[in-house]
C-alpha cells in the first residue's frame, strides 16, 4: 500500500448500539481518484461514509486523512480538512432558498468572500437550473434539481474529497445520467471522489476503482472494469 | 370615547411588546431545539430583579450599566440552562423537554426568592414619569422606552436570521442537523447562541417594562404564559407571527379591560387564542409544512 494516499480506512468496526454493522472495513483512495463502493441496501455504505465525515462514531480502526488522523473527530471540524459529504437523501436546508442552502455550503469558508462568490458563479455555472431558481426554497425544487443543489453545497466546501451518497436514488433515468455525468465531469476537473451506489453498473461505469461491500465487510477490491466483468459481482449487483 | 380607545391602545401596545418579546424567545428556542422553553418568563423577572439589584443603594451602578450587567448574566443563565439541562436530554420527547424548562423555571423562581426576597420591587423610569399627551390620552416616556426597544430588538433579530451567516447556520441547525453538520456548522456551539439569544431578548423585555409595571420573584410566571400563548397566537416557529401574536394579545387585553372589565381580561386573551387555535390551529401566521421527499 502506497502511504501517500489522500484518504485511508484501517480495519474500521462500527456498531449501532450493541450491533456491529461494519466489521474490519480497510481502503484508500489515491488523490484524483474516482472509487465506487457498490453493495445491496444495508450492506452498510452510508454507515461507511457517515463514520467517515464522523457524523458516526467508530469504535476501532483508524481513518487518516491527508496524512493526518481524523478518526472520532467532530463532523464539523472533519469538513474544515477538506473531507464534503453529500449525504443520502440529499438533506438539503427545506425552508431555506437555493442559494442560501449554496452558500450554508461554504460556511466554513465564509471570510474569505472573494473566493466564496466566484465558486458561487462557478456552480451556477455547472448547475445553470439552480441559477434560474436561486431564490426559491430548496424544498421546492424536484428530486434531480435538489441532487444537484446538495452537490453544489458540497462542492462549496471545497472539498479535497467528496463523498457522494446514492446520488441516483429516487431519480428518472434521464437525471440518472446526468448526475453521474457531473460525478464525471467533476472528476475530471480534479475532485477525488468517493462514491456509494447501489446502481452498480453506473457506478463501476464511471470509476477508476470499486469495492463490492457486502453486510459490512469488503469482499472484493479490483479496478472498475475488472469488477463489471467479474461474473460473481455481475451476477450479485448488476443483475445479468 | 375615542380619547379612551386610544388610551387603551396605547396600554395594549405596551404590555403587548413585551409580550411580543417573550414570544420572539420562545420561538427561537423553539426553531432551533423543538424545545418550548418555560423558563423563559423568568428570563424576564431575572433580568429585572437583577438590575434592581444591582442599581440599588448609594453604591449601586447607574442604571445602564446595571441593565447591560444583568443581561449578561442572564444570557449566561441561558446558556448554563441549554448546557447541562437540556444538551443532556437530545433526542427526549417534546413532553420530557417541556417537564425540564418547568422544572428549571421553578428552580429559578426559588433562586429569586432566595436573594431577592419576596416583595415586589419598583425599577426607576428610564427618563421621567413626565406624561405626553396625546388629545386627552397620556403615555409616559417609558412606553416609548419599551415600544422602540421592542421594535430594535425585533428588526435586529429579523436582520440576524435573514441577512447574516450564522443566524442562517442556527436555522440550518434546526432544519437538519447532520447536514448542517457536514456544513461545518457546530450545532452544539449554535444551540449555545439560541438560548443566549433567546436570553437576552427576555432580560430587555423585563429590563424595560418593569419601571412601568414593577416585578417580583413570580412575575415570570404569567409573562410566560402570555408569551407563550403570542407564539401559538401568532403560529410556533414564526418570529414575525410570534411579534403580531403578542402585540394582538396585548391589545385585546387592553381593550377587554378597559371596555368591559379588568377582572376578565386575562380570560378573554385565552378565550380568543382558544378560538383562533379551534379556527386555524397553526395559528394565524403558521405555516404548513411541504417538505418535499
């Protein structure tokens, strides 16, 4: 294992109350990477990501960041080492308007207001419909439009990496495709990503690597294309 | 006649910005913890108790330095009430929260009584007890202390939740706490705030009514429910419903005492608050909720 990967997860265990639903989970990510974490419901991949962005406790295993130790630390300070979560459901700020929830985004950057409205003109940019709904309420907006805002929300963290929760769930096929095409595009302009999908084929389409999670334990870890031909997984996940 | 309903309106308005006040606390409480605070008519008895306090004898502070003294310390008693009564009790029931601010406003209450004794204590006006006159109707200057206060209290708590960051960042908290959370938003430190906030405006309702209408160790009890009663008037969780709720309440009140009798006024602001809540139980400006799944 290379030791200069942006992020790594040692043999990380998590439970909710006496239940543990993770057990012995390790990754890395390498900086620039896109990597897919495939699995069925409950296979514990938001789990996964929430103990990641510490909004969940772990209670062994170790999560460093950049070379730094981030296990167990506040959610609100893990944000501020470039860790931005784009967590499942979306969860944006209902009552509050587009650009509002846009700029709650930056929150931990919001001194320094230059950098803050030219990003805002960037994801406007990426996102020309939230443009054009800035001052509506976010609960307002469809699925595939409030996606997009929880991504820009995200991307106003300015995030080193981005953990991207089911951001098909619940979409027409149509936004399907062109949330994983702004995934790609993201990408390619830089963002290390990692993403969790129960669209596996989507997913794996998209990534450079993937690991398959099944009830809490990795099974397999293999370069994307290896994974779409793997007959095990393709039968699992990908349902052919 | 209408030199007397002038007369009453004047009243009303008065007592109904201090209840607008104790709305305005429990409705940023409420927004940010769904907690409806009880102790918040002793934030008022406490800020003014305190100043009395702190301005009494030879050696006492001037007025307002005793006034700011005592909003600090109240705000401090807000904070002390959020951290180790209701932080502990995240995630209890609405009714379990409800018990423990009853339980803290009473254990404030018996603090009062223990320092400050159980008479009732006058407060020095601000500038003069010389009367204006308005046709035959008078107010004191006092009334414009507590009616300009309110209103800069008002639009400044208007300003905070709609034209700065971290006021946002407290609604946020309150809308979704692990997305504010992944914000970067420190939901504890926020929660701190609100109930400082919340604090504060109590301590300056009772800082500037009580020249007028004086106060004691009990006193919060009934402001308390009068605001409350304003929040659920003007809709829970609505900060302008909460300010129209109180001036409305403190109107009617006014208006019931003065044009029918004083021994009912109390009971014909419950009355019409039942009536309203039977007709619109969101209350007058209440709003719907239409989360979007």
């Amino acid at each position: 294992m290379p030791s200069d990967a942006l992020l790594r997860v040692d043999g990380l265990s998590t439970s909710y109350g006496p239940v543990e639903v993770m057990h012995n989970v390790s990754l890395e990510i390498q900086e620039g990477e896109l990597v897919a974490i495939v699995g069925a419901n409950g296979a514990g991949k938001t789990t996964l990501l929430r103990t990641i962005s510490g909004l969940h406790r772990c209670h062994s295993g170790k999560i460093s960041f950049a070379g730094s130790d981030i296990t167990n630390s506040a959610a609100h300070t893990i944000v501020r080492s470039g860790i931005c979560h784009v967590p499942e459901g979306r969860q944006v700020f209902a009552p509050l308007s587009v650009d509002d929830n846009l700029r709650l985004g930056a929150y931990t950057l919001r001194k320094d207001s230059e950098w803050v409205e030219s990003e805002m003109a960037r994801i406007y940019e990426l996102f020309p419909i939230l443009k054009e709904k800035w001052q509506l309420e976010s609960g307002n907006l469809s699925g595939g439009q409030q996606q997009m805002l929880a991504i820009g929300r995200a991307l106003l963290g300015h995030p080193k990496l981005l953990l991207l929760d089911e951001p098909s769930m619940g979409l027409a096929p149509l936004l399907v495709e062109e949330i994983f095409r702004i995934v790609q595009e993201l990408n390619s302009k830089g963002v290390t990503i990692l993403l969790v999908e129960q669209n596996a084929r989507m997913a794996l389409a998209v990534a450079d690597r993937g690991y398959v999670l099944e009830t809490g334990q990795i099974i397999t870890s293999a370069p994307a294309n290896e994974l779409l031909n793997d007959e095990a997984v393709r039968k699992a996940y990908l349902g052919y | 006649m209408f030199d007397q309903i002038l007369q009453f309106l004047i009243t009303g308005m008065t007592t109904g910005a201090i209840y607008a006040l104790v709305a305005l606390g429990f409705t940023i409480i409420y927004n940010a913890s769904d907690v409806v605070n009880f102790a918040q008519g002793e934030f008022v008895m406490m800020g003014a108790m305190s100043t009395i306090f702190l301005a009494a004898g030879d050696n006492g502070l001037p007025i307002p330095l005793a006034a700011a003294t005592s909003v600090v310390l109240v705000i401090c008693v807000g904070i002390l009430l959020q951290r180790f009564a209701i932080a502990p009790a995240r995630g209890a029931s609405v009714v379990t929260t409800i018990i423990i601010t009853i339980g803290a406003s009473i254990f404030l209450r018996g603090v009062a009584l223990v320092i400050w004794g159980k008479d009732i204590q006058a407060m020095a006006h601000f500038s003069g007890e010389i009367p204006i006159h308005i046709g035959n109707a008078t107010l004191l200057p006092q009334n414009l202390w507590v009616m300009g206060g309110t209103a800069l209290m008002v639009l400044g708590v208007h300003y905070f939740f709609h034209h700065t960051m971290q006021g946002k960042a407290i609604l946020a908290c309150s809308y979704n706490r692990d997305a504010a959370n992944l914000m970067g938003i420190n939901v504890g430190l926020m929660m701190l705030v609100a109930y400082g906030l919340s604090a504060l405006l109590g301590a300056m309702a009772g800082i500037l009514v009580t020249p007028i209408s004086f106060t004691s160790y009990d006193a919060g009890v009934m402001l308390g429910l009068k605001g409350f009663s304003a929040a659920i008037l003007g809709g829970m969780g609505n900060p302008m419903g909460a300010v129209v709720g109180g001036l409305l309440l403190g109107l009617i009140e006014s208006l019931a005492a003065g044009l029918i009798s004083s021994g009912y006024k109390d009971a014909i602001g419950f009355i019409i608050l039942l009536l309203v809540l039977f007709i619109r139980p969101s209350g007058l400006m209440g709003r719907r909720s239409s989360d979007r799944v």
